[in-house]
C-alpha cells in the first residue's frame, strides 16, 4: 500500500517534533539520526539518536547495554569502539567514520577503509543503507552471526529531512585515462548494490504474501469447521428440544385421567404446539440456510482474495525473476566493460611506450643531423675561403695572362721592326744573324715555366 510522499514527510515532522519535546529542551536543537532495522540485518530495535556530540556506535559491554537512544547494538561481529557518527554545524552535513574495526563499515555497500585502519570522515545522506561488520560463521557449531544493517534517515536540528542521495546531482567529472579502471567500477557497484536491495526487498514482500496466504488458508478452513459444527450442534438441539417436548405432552397426558372434553383440548393444543413447533422450526431451517449463504458469500470472497494475491504473489515471482535476470545481465556487461577498459588501458599503455620510443628515437635522429650541419656548415667555411682563394688565384692568373699578352704583342712589334731592319742590313751589309722569332719563343717558355712555379707555391 503506497502512502503520498506529502504525508509521510508530515508524519515524519510530528514525529521528530513530538522526540524534540519529549526527550530535550527545545531551547538546545540537535540532529537526529534513525537506525531502522533491514531485513537482512541482525535484529535490532530502531534506534532514535541525538548528535548534540560525536556517537560511539559499537558493540554491547557491561557499562554500555543497548537502548532506544544510543548506537549501541548486542551484536558479535562489531567491535567495541567500531565507528563514530556526528552532525557539522557549520558545513550542514553528517560525517560517519571507520575507527579502526576488525570487520568494517560499509555505506551503500562502499567500505569506508581496510581491515584495523581509520577512515577518513565519509558524508552520509538521509536514506543510505549502512553496514556495521559482515557475516561471521563459526566453524566450530556452524553458526552464523549476522551483521547490522540499517537504512538511517537523517534530520537536521530545525527537524527538516536532510537530502537523500537521489536529490544530489553530480556533474561527471573527465578523468584521466590510468583512473578510468579505478573509478568505473564503483558506479557500477553502485547499480548492483541498489538492484539487489530492490531484489531483497521484492523478496521480503513475497514472503509476507505468503504468510499471508499461509493465514488465510487455516482461517478459511477453521471457519469451514466452524460452521460445520455449528450446523451439527443446532440440528442436535433442536431433535433434543422435540423429543423432550414430546416426551412431556405424554407424560403429562397419561399422569392425568381427562374427560373426552379434556382430551379435545388437549389434542387442539397439542396440534397449536405442533403448528408452532414447525414454524419455529422453518424459522430456524431458514436463518441456518441464511447464515450458510453468508458464509459461502464470504467464502467465496476470501477465495477471491486468495485468488488475487496469488497472481500478485506470481506477480511478483516474475518481478523478481526478471529482475534476477537483468541483474546477471548487468553483471555480464559490467565484467564485459571492465575487460574493455582493461584492454583500452593496456593499449594506451603500449602506445605511450611506442610514442616515448619514437620520441627518443626522433631526439637521436635530431641530435645526429645537428651534427651532420655542423660538419657540413664547416666544410662550407673550408670550401668557401678555398673558392675565394682560388677565386684570387684566377684574378691574378688573369692579370699576368693580360700582361703577357700585352708584353707578347709588343714584342711581336719590336720582333717586326727588328725583322724589318735586319731585312734592310741584309740588303747593306750581307750577314744572317739568329731569328727573332726563335728568341720570342724561348721568352716565352721561360715566363710559362715561371707561372707554373707560382701556382705549384699557390696551391701548397
């Protein structure tokens, strides 16, 4: 049976108002914590606890016993100083805290730090399902001794519900790649976590529709019995109440000696008695018959009513089986998404170690052609000064090739003119001297040789 939400708030608020004025001034407001019993859990009394200060919630001990306002539970599995829960009136929110417990806490199936180690304050909302220790079997007598669970509403100290973890609405952070597979998976969790508490809970309202169905079967029968006796037991006393009757009439008609007169009335009033024995007995036939109507009318309504809640209870078994089925299917692709972001990790891994080799490699390669620069750089310094030495060579070269040219042409002039008077002392005197000619060429021989000489020097 569903309750309007408007409704229960209301009811909640009277209910905290009614705590507030019942159990502390209201000049000293506080938060309120409420521990509810789930049905998984160890059974406890719901729990009503005020943090005006830090709350112990721990197990059962001589100086400590459990009440109705305190943390403390009778339970084997919590350790004695297990967690601390506390309301922050400067941020507003409640903080629960893991002091060092053997067998852990958990919040939404989250816990909160390993085995023997403190935890860090963790932000708990109205409407968290929390875990104090898990299950612990004994090998010795194969018995199990179950842990706390409780889903706790939170109020703050003006006796308004604090936010539930639905109203939150977190942005999705980016992450970075190597904390992808850390942080995927609780979400994940997250999901089953409430998928199996919606289970347990489908569960949990399937076995109460079978006790009762369980109660209304035994009603039915005992009111089948019921009536069945009660329709005997009637039957019987009315044959008792006629043959008493009848025994009556004929003791009293042979006690007395009568007249005809009297035996007439007798007889007159014997049949009234029998008139009136058969009316009675219609009536009675007739509201027996009335209350058996009444009673099949019921019955037949009660087997409507068993009739619904089984195809509710089959409802249900369909619900659950359904979501059985969609809870393994959660899990195939969670395990499937795990291994996909394993994978994703290990090529991403791989391909920064192929880009961190690529980029040594490009930074030899880099260090090798500067230096292949540098070389080539110099040779170019080498060869540009030899060019332009060479280059000097090839002016100066030109230069004497210029002057030799020119002395070549003056003496071709000079070799002309003497020709020309030895042509005319021929003519005068007779005598043949050497020709210039031959002269010309051993000058210019010898200049050669000497331009050799100058470049061999040149170039050493």
């Amino acid at each position: 049976m569903h309750q309007n939400p408007a409704n229960l708030d209301q009811e909640n608020l009277s209910l905290v108002s009614g705590w507030s004025n019942t159990l502390k001034p209201k000049s000293m407001p506080s938060a309120l914590a409420v521990f509810t019993c789930r049905p998984n859990s160890h059974p406890f009394q719901e729990r009503h606890v005020y943090l005006d200060e830090p709350v112990k919630i721990g197990r059962s001990v001589a100086r400590c016993r459990p009440a109705q306002n305190n943390a403390t539970f009778d339970c084997k599995v919590l350790s004695r100083s297990h967690a601390l829960v506390w309301f922050d009136h400067k941020t507003g929110k409640f903080y629960l805290q893991d002091t060092k417990s053997s067998n852990g806490t958990f919040i939404n199936s989250q816990r909160l730090s390993r085995g023997s180690e403190e935890s860090p304050p963790c932000e708990v909302l109205s409407g968290d399902i929390i875990q104090f220790g898990v299950d612990v079997t004994e090998n010795t007598r194969k018995v199990t001794h179950g842990c706390i669970v409780s889903a706790i509403k939170l109020f703050l100290p003006d006796g308004m519900e604090a936010r539930r973890r639905s109203d939150v609405i977190q942005a999705p952070l980016p992450l970075p790649v190597d904390k992808v597979a850390a942080n995927t998976p609780s979400m994940y969790s997250q999901e089953l976590f409430q998928l199996s508490q919606y289970l347990q809970e489908a569960l949990h309202r399937e076995q109460m529709l079978e006790q009762k169905l369980a109660t209304l079967q035994r009603l039915l029968s005992t009111t089948q019995e019921a009536s069945e006796s009660s329709w005997q037991a009637l039957i019987d006393e009315d044959r008792l109440l006629s043959r008493l009757e009848v025994m009556g009439s004929q003791l009293q008609a042979y006690s007395k000696s009568q007249t005809e007169e009297g035996i007439r009335k007798e007889l007159l009033a014997l049949q009234e008695d029998k008139h009136n024995y058969e009316t009675t007995a219609k009536e009675s036939l007739r509201r027996v018959l009335q209350e058996k109507i009444e009673v099949v009318r019921k019955l037949s309504e009660v087997e409507r009513a068993l009739s619904n809640t089984e195809d509710e209870c089959t409802h249900l078994k369909e619900m659950s089986e359904r979501g059985q089925e969609e809870l393994r299917e959660l899990a195939n692709k969670y395990n499937a998404a795990v291994n996909e972001i394993k994978e994703l990790t290990d090529k991403i891994k791989a391909a920064e170690g192929r880009q961190e080799e690529l980029t040594q490699q490009g930074a030899t390669e880099k260090r090798e052609m500067e230096m292949r620069i540098e070389e080539m750089e110099e040779k170019e310094q080498v060869l540009q000064a030899r060019i332009e030495a060479l280059q000097a060579d090839n002016d100066f070269t030109n230069e004497r090739l210029a002057a030799l040219q020119v002395r070549l042409e003056q003496l071709q002039e000079k070799s002309i003119k003497e020709n020309n008077s030895l042509d005319v002392d021929m003519v005068s005197h007779g005598p043949v001297e050497e020709p210039v000619e031959d002269k010309l060429n051993l000058e210019t021989a010898e200049s050669q040789g000497e331009d050799e000489r100058d470049s061999d020097t040149d170039g050493s």
